[in-house]
C-alpha cells in the first residue's frame, strides 16, 4: 500500500510572502497494473523488463502533472483526457528546454524517505517552477512517469517533442526478441481479462486461444527485486472455434477488438474501394460463451479490416480505402459516420500496417496524427519499428503498447519479431486541492511530492 502528501509553495518575488497548500492524495492503480499488465514475457525478457521499472521510484515515478480542473477521484481511471491542456509538468531532471509549463527536478532536496529503523519506505520529490514557468490555474497535481512528466501530450520544445506519444522512441526495444513456437500466439495477443487472469490471441485455424497472464510478486517502492525462477505456466488452451463461422469463412481481411472487460468484436473485410462496404462480424463473451455474428452494409469505402480498424468509445475508427480520411462509425447506429479528412495526401500506411490504435487515454492514434473532435497532425511515432506498427500491433490491458512486425531488411532469414512498450501518461496519483491555485509570473513555486509505503 502506497500513501502520498503534496505541499505547494507560491512565493511573490516581490514581498516573500508564501502561500502553502498542503494535501493528501488518492494513490491509483496505475502502478499494480503496469507491472502485472501483459508480462507473460517476465522470465524471457527478465533483465530489460527489470531495467525499465526498478527501482519504481525513479522509473515508473518521479514525473509531476499539473492540471486547471479536477480529475475523477477513481483508482482505475489513471488516465488523463487527452484533451485536458496541463498547467505545467516535470520530471526528474533540470529542465534545460524551452517548454515554459516544465519545471525542473531539485536534486538537493530530492531524497529517500527513512524511517526510525533506517529502512527506506518511500520517496521525496521536490520541484521548482521559475516565475515563467507553470503559470496558471492548479487544480490537480499528480504523480507520473518521468518520461510523461518531462514530454506531456503536446510539448512544445521542439518538432522532436511534439510527437503525442513520444515515450515510443524512449521504451522501444523493452522486451523484443525473435518469435518462435508458442510465443507466435502472444504476438496476436489482443484482448486481457485480469478478473479471470487470461490473455486472448488467435491462430490461422479459426481458434481464439487463451494464455494464463504471470503476474509479478510484491515489491518495494525504493528497491529492485531479485530475479526469482517462477517456471510460469505458459500453458495455451483453446478457447473458442470460430472457424465454421460466416464471419471466418468470408476469408478476408480480420481484425480482433476488445470492447469491454468481457467482449471481443471481430471485424473482416476485403476493402474493395467500392461505395457501400460489407462488414461482417462476430462478438464473444469470454465469460459466458456466447457468440453472435452478422455482417453491417457501411455506406462508405473502407480499407482492410487488418490494421485499418481501432475501437474507442463505442465507436470504430476506419482508415478509408484510398487513405486520405478515417470514418468514425457509431456502433450503436452504424448509419452515424462521421469523416475525419487527413489533408497531407494519404495516411503513411500500407495495408499491411497499422494506421490505426487506440491508446489507453481513449485517443485514437494514427503514423503521424490523433483524433479528438478532428483529425489533428503530428510528427511519425518515431523509430519503433521503421515507424511502421504492424497490423497486429495495439494497446492490451491498458499500460503497454504491443508490436508484431516483419522484420524483412535485417537478413537474419527469421522474419517475426516482437516489441513491447510502455506508455506512460498514466497517473500514479490524484490530488484535487481543496481549492485552486494561480500560479502567475510574479510568484515562484515549489513542489514537495512524498510517497510513502504504509503497512
């Protein structure tokens, strides 16, 4: 169990007077879920993974976001909205850029927190904001990742830093290795059930296969772990058979979406490029069996099915065939389509590629763009890949971002390949403040962030 305390300091650079907040927060599950997310890899891919997330205290904290409105006070809704302009952020370096709203790490006051017995039981963060920098209103104030917290959605230092999920290029590599045998299936791995503690994936002979997900033990906040043998049971059992179905029998493009805790959708389509597109589908219920199919005319040119499809808010977001704009089509009134035109020619994806994933925040994300109420252009995820997110690559249980890719140039003759990446946006706290803020250009502002591990 983790507890954390804010304090805010405003100091007027004219008179000295301080104004001092202090507040207790709401610790997430953000933390539990990044590291029992999709780590069925955790004895294969042990030393990278260990490298990444230990100790938790610098690697996945050590980031501040601060936001002009309050947050939902709910442990399993860590993700920010998208939309939600920060106040100010920072991470655990000096900010040595341009970007006004980041602050920068103090390294001096910045210390373990010991208790009476020596022992390290948490962490003390401390952040200075200049009288440029973080100015406006602070309503909620959140713990992060570093990398979130040094490069928020948005971040203004440079063309570089714009990119809307720049931790690609920072976590790329966190668990890549070549695929054989059983680990082919975790690469088509598209749908998680924590509740009954399996991975879905599928195969080429109609079956959805499921896998049971390794979770890691308990650790300390300020200490890494040793590597422990679990001998985990990667044991994969079928279970579902679909292949008798219309839907797998239409032998065309396929695509696999989580729609809830319980519910997977299967798409399929040869993305003909003519005017009205048939769309067939299947839903399961993992929990109870159930299976339905159909097929939806969609009055509109819709690409492949593979990689061309995300689903998010109860919508499915379609690259168009000739993929220049993306659909929105409304699950519930698949006659409710909405067209998000992409106005730099054709989206940078070919068919055998992802253009198309949806991130945890619940923003759909393409190669170089995201949607919000339109299409908004951003720089190429960077070099995850050759910039490319293969058609089986997506978003799984929240916290990583997957990537099966063929990896035709390295000329190693074994062409399947397997990336897995962190995305770290999410929020380690929530702290509302009992009332808001204004930071403004004639104060300064110091932040001291502590978390503590409570019995």
């Amino acid at each position: 169990m983790l507890k954390g305390e804010a304090i805010i300091e405003l100091t007027d650079v004219k008179t000295g007077d301080v104004e001092v907040l202090r507040e207790s927060n709401l610790v997430t599950n953000a933390i539990p879920d990044v590291l029992n997310g999709t780590i069925w890899f955790i004895d294969r891919f042990w030393s990278s993974t260990k490298d990444k997330n230990y100790p938790l205290y610098n690697h996945l904290l050590g980031g501040i976001v601060l936001f002009p409105e309050r947050l939902e006070e709910n442990p399993e809704k860590y993700w920010a909205p998208y939309y939600l302009e920060p106040t100010g952020f920072a991470s655990n370096v000096v900010n040595s850029g341009t970007e006004t709203r980041r602050g920068s790490f103090n390294v001096n006051e910045s210390m373990p927190v010991i208790n009476d017995a020596g022992e390290k039981i948490g962490y003390k963060y401390v952040w200075d904001f200049n009288t440029s920098q973080g100015n406006g209103t602070i309503t909620s104030v959140c713990l992060t990742h570093p990398q979130a917290g040094y490069n928020w959605y948005g971040c203004m230092d440079s063309e570089t830093n714009k990119r809307l999920v720049s931790y690609i290029e920072g976590a790329k590599g966190m668990a890549a290795a070549n695929v054989t045998g059983n680990w082919y299936y975790f690469t088509r791995c598209f749908f998680a059930d924590r509740e009954t503690g399996y991975a879905y994936s599928w195969n080429d002979a109609g079956k959805i296969i499921k896998t049971r997900l390794t979770p890691y033990p308990s650790l300390s906040i300020v200490e890494s772990p040793p590597y422990v043998e679990t001998n985990p049971d990667y044991l994969f059992t079928d279970a579902f058979d679909i292949s008798g179905t219309a839907f797998w029998t239409a032998n065309t493009s396929r695509k696999f979406l989580q729609l809830s805790d319980y519910e997977i959708l299967g798409v399929t389509t040869a993305g003909s490029g003519s005017s009205t597109t048939t769309v067939k589908w299947i839903k399961i219920n993992v929990r109870t069996a159930e299976i339905t199919e159909g097929s939806w005319d969609i009055s509109e040119p819709l690409g492949r099915a593979a990689g061309m499809v995300t689903y998010s808010n109860g919508n499915l977001f379609w690259v168009a065939y000739d993929k220049k704009s993306v659909y929105r089509i409304n699950l519930s009134n698949i006659v409710d389509i909405t067209q998000y035109l992409y106005e730099s020619g054709a989206i940078s994806a070919g068919d055998n590629y992802s253009s198309l994933i949806t991130a945890p925040s619940g923003v759909v994300l393409g190669p170089d763009f995201y949607i919000s109420d339109k299409l908004i252009p951003t720089v190429k995820f960077g070099n995850f890949q050759g910039n490319q997110l293969n058609y089986f690559g997506g978003f799984i249980n929240g916290c990583y971002l997957y990537n099966w890719y063929y990896d035709y140039w390295s000329g190693s003759g074994n062409y399947d390949k397997f990336n897995v990446a962190l995305f770290p946006q999410y929020l380690a706290t929530i702290n509302n403040l009992s009332s808001p803020v204004t930071k403004t250009a004639g104060k300064t502002m110091k932040i001291t962030y502590t978390i503590t591990e409570t019995e």
